[in-house]
C-alpha cells in the first residue's frame, strides 16, 4: 500500500518550477540568457536616456528663450530709456551772459498813451534771436521769465523772474511790481507797458536791463493755464488773507470771496491772485498773495500723488503757454522740479519806493544797491556779480530821472496823468 505520492521522491505531486529571469533576460536557474528580453531591455534603457536627453534639452532650450526674451526686454527698456532722455531733456542754453544796456538796439516803437485802467494788447511779436555768448554761466542754472495775460485784455501785469538750479535743487522768484520804472522812450515808463509796446523781444531786453543778464527761457501764460493747473491737482487749500469782492463787467471779473480757509477750485483761485482793491498797498499787497498762494501751489505739486501727472501738467503748458521750452524740456523740468524741497523755494520782491510819483502816475522806483545785492545772492546765474554798468534803471530826483547809463529823461517826457483825474 502507498502511503504517500508517487514512485518519485519529494513533494506529494510533480511540477516545473518557473525559470527566474533577470531584467536583463538572464535566466538564474538555467545560465540561459534570453536574447529577446536583453533587447527589450536594451531598448526600454536607450528610450528612457532618450526621454531624459529630451527632457534636458526642452529645459535647456526653454531657459534659452527666457534669457532671448529678457535680453530683448532690457534692449528695449534701454531703447526707450534712451529715447526718453532724448526727448525728455533739458534745453540747450540759447540766451545767457552779461546783459550790455549800451549795445546798439532797434529804435524804439513809440507807444501810444495808455489812459488810466486800460489795458493794452500787445502787438506782433519777434523771437528773440539767441544769443550765443554763454560764457560764465554756472552749470546746471537756468533764468526764466513768465509773465501772466490773458485773452480779454492782453494785460501783462503779473510778472516774474526766477533762477532755478537743478543742482542745488533751489528755486528763486523774484516779482516785479507792474508799475517799476523803467528806462523806455514813450510817457508811460512802466514796466507793464513793454510788452505791449514792443512785443516779446523788447520784453526779454526790458527785463535784462533791470537784470544785467540775459534770461534763457521765457513763458507767456495764458490765465486759462492756471485755472487748468490748479484744476488738475484738485483744488488748493488756502486761506484767504482779506475779502475779496471787487466787480469789473469790462473784464469779466466777478470777485466775492470772503477771508478765510477755503477750498479753491481753478476759477476761484484765479480770482484770488487777480485781486488788488482791497490792499492798503495795493499792487504790492496783490505780489504778496500771489507769492504766498504760489507757494501753497509748489507744496501741494511737490506731494507724493502728483508726481505721475507730470505729462497731464505739460499739456497744458503745451496748450496755453507760449515759450522756448519744448514738450520735452517741460516734462524734464518738472521732473527736477519735483526733487525740490518747498523750503528751497524762495520768493522776493524788487527792493524799492512803492509810493513814488511822477506827474500824477504812480511808480515803483528801484533802490539799486539793494536790488543788486539781491540779484547776486539769489538770482544770479553767472560765475561773476552784476554790477550798475550791466543794468539800465532809472532814478528820480523830483525833476529828473536819471539811467545809470546816463540817459536823462525830463519830467515833460512823462504822461501828465493828471489830466486823467
């Protein structure tokens, strides 16, 4: 009898044991190698290293690109940077130096007499033609001139100079008076009467000769350009120093504005700076204001929010101003503008008799040594001082008044304005 399994010794039933095969194709048991699992696996390997060399190239190639697209992006930004500074830049001084009141000039175009409380409008004007000795101006210092009109009456009453060094970032104003006496040949010998008289070209030299240099920029501001501006930047906070109610139909001037702190919008604002009745002094009460709000003006630009609104400002001056700058030199400007503290912007008054009279007309009339000592400490542009031999400004002796040329002018030569009274 059998107990267990068959006639063969070992396990209870018989079978084949699998052959164990490697990755490679090679048999353990057998030390068979199985040439088609060797090329499978061969191959498996060749695509695997395949993949990965895919792989490391897609990489390398795909940082390729990114370096080619960050390569032209800095091109670009540099071309534009560049362009930028091309365009945005600032001017090329054309006017400059010492001013020479005894240089030969044109004859002077008679004006006609101007009645109490009109305004003239200004005749056709010449630009100026530069002027190309530049020598002794200090760097980075540029002189302007703005004057304020508008389109109703063509006054030029508002009238300032100023020097601005980009360098030191300081700006200084200075304001002259409309009724400064000045060396001209017709009755009225008003500053204010100049422009009218003969045009821009004959300004910018009335204004060297009370200078002793040459200005380099000029800016004719429509007084729409102000409304504009202070519209822009929203509106100004200002205290109003007096009442202002003042009604001129003939101007189109509607003032009343009490004192006090208000807001202002663009047309009030205006108004503000165009008032002068109620001044005890009158037109130099008026500089005062229009000092002080400008001020206010520089500091409100100067904040943070305004700084992207540099092209928004240049358009209007594009629009309503007529000057030397180009678009360009404006928006460089006020970039430098804004790198200005408002503590280094400064504004003075000419020096003088505010009260003096001549024939019944109200003069300003310059104290020389002082207006020279204030040029040199704040406005000059030049490496050396202005002295009385690069002015032509007039002095009154009750008779007379004398240039410090040496031209005279008789008290018959002045318009007897008490006539008009």
């Amino acid at each position: 009898m059998k107990l267990f399994g068959n006639k063969h010794s070992g396990s209870g039933h018989s079978r084949t044991s699998p052959s164990r095969k490697t990755r490679t194709g090679f048999n353990d048991d057998t030390a068979e190698l199985d040439v088609t699992a060797v090329r499978r696996a061969y191959d498996e390997a060749a695509a695997g290293k395949k993949t990965e060399q895919l792989v490391k190239k897609h990489k390398k190639n795909r940082w390729k690109k990114v370096l080619l697209v960050v390569v032209i992006i800095l091109a670009v930004a540099i071309g534009l940077f560049a362009w930028y500074r091309s365009w945005a830049k600032l001017p090329d001084i054309e006017q400059g130096g010492l001013h020479d009141p005894t240089a030969d000039e044109s004859p002077a175009i008679e004006s006609p007499e101007v009645t109490p409380g009109a305004d003239a409008s200004p005749s056709p004007s010449v630009e100026p033609t530069p002027d190309v000795n530049i020598s002794g101006q200090r760097e980075g210092v540029y002189t302007f001139l703005a004057i304020g009109t508008d389109q109703v009456s063509g006054s030029t009453d508002t009238i300032m100079v100023a020097t601005f060094d980009i360098i030191n970032h300081t700006i200084d104003v200075v304001s002259i008076p409309r009724d400064t006496l000045v060396s001209v040949s017709w009755g009225t010998k008003k500053v204010n009467t100049i422009y009218a008289s003969t045009g821009l070209d004959g300004l910018l030299d009335g204004i060297s000769d009370l200078l002793g240099y040459k200005i380099n920029c000029y800016a004719i501001v429509d007084l729409e350009a102000f409304v504009q501006l202070i519209d822009c930047i929203g509106g100004v906070d200002y205290n109003v120093p007096v009442d202002m109610y003042y009604d001129a139909p003939d101007q189109n001037l509607h003032i009343a504005i009490p004192a006090g702190p208000t807001h202002l919008d663009g047309e009030e604002a205006l108004k503000v700076v165009r008032f002068r009745s109620g001044y005890a002094s009158a037109d130099i009460g008026r500089i005062g204001t229009q000092q002080d709000f400008l001020k206010t003006v520089a500091e409100q630009l100067l904040q943070i929010g305004n700084i992207t609104k540099i092209n928004e400002f240049a358009k209007i001056f594009e629009e309503y101003v007529d000057t030397n700058l180009s678009f360009g030199n404006i928006v460089r400007f006020g970039e430098e503008f804004l790198k200005v503290s408002p503590e280094n912007i400064r504004f003075h008054v000419i020096p003088a008799n505010y009260n003096g009279s001549i024939r019944s007309g109200s003069y300003c009339i310059i104290y020389i040594d002082e207006w020279l000592e204030m040029i040199n400490t704040y406005l000059n542009p030049l490496e050396q001082d202005i002295t009385r031999e690069n002015v032509d400004i007039l002095q009154w002796n009750g008779s007379v008044a004398t240039s410090t040329t040496g031209k005279t002018y008789g008290i018959e030569s002045f318009t007897d304005w008490s006539i008009y009274f």
